[in-house]
C-alpha cells in the first residue's frame, strides 16, 4: 500500500510526465512546421527564379519584335513613297 507520504510524489512525477510529453509533442510539431516551411520557401524561391527567367525572355522578345516592327514601318514607309512617285508621274 502507498503511504500518504508517496501519492503526492506520484501525482508531481505523473504532472511532470505529462508536461515533458507535451513539450516533446510541442517540440515535433513545430519542427515539422519549420521543415515544411522551409520547403515552402524553396519552391517560392524556385518559381521566382522561374519567373525572373521568363520575364527577361519576354522582355528580349518584346524589344526584339519592337526593333522589327520600326524595320517593317520603313520599308512600308519606303514602298509607299514609291507608289507615290509612281502616281506623281
């Protein structure tokens, strides 16, 4: 039989316990927090630089179809002058 003089230890140790089993609980959670946070970031890391990749191909594309454009407006520009000289005469 448990002597009053143990129940109360036993109660204190038990209370211990079950607040080292919840901070261990506490602990693994968040470190599976802090893991799938730090995969988050990778991912968003890695569609940054997916983006940033393609926002510099657009933008070489879009001045590449710019510099085209201005070349197709004076040839136009030129072949226009020529019907005019042609209608002129």
């Amino acid at each position: 039989m448990a002597t009053p003089g143990q129940q109360p230890e036993s109660d204190a140790l038990s209370h211990l316990e079950d607040r080292i089993q919840r901070a261990v609980a506490l602990v693994q959670g968040l470190r599976q927090e802090k893991e799938a946070a730090l995969k988050e970031i990778d991912a968003s890391r890695s569609a940054l630089e997916d983006s940033r990749n393609t926002i510099a191909r657009l933008s070489e594309e879009v001045e590449s179809m710019r510099a085209e454009r201005l070349q197709v407006r004076g040839r136009l520009e030129k072949l226009i002058g020529h019907i005019d000289q042609l209608g002129a005469s």
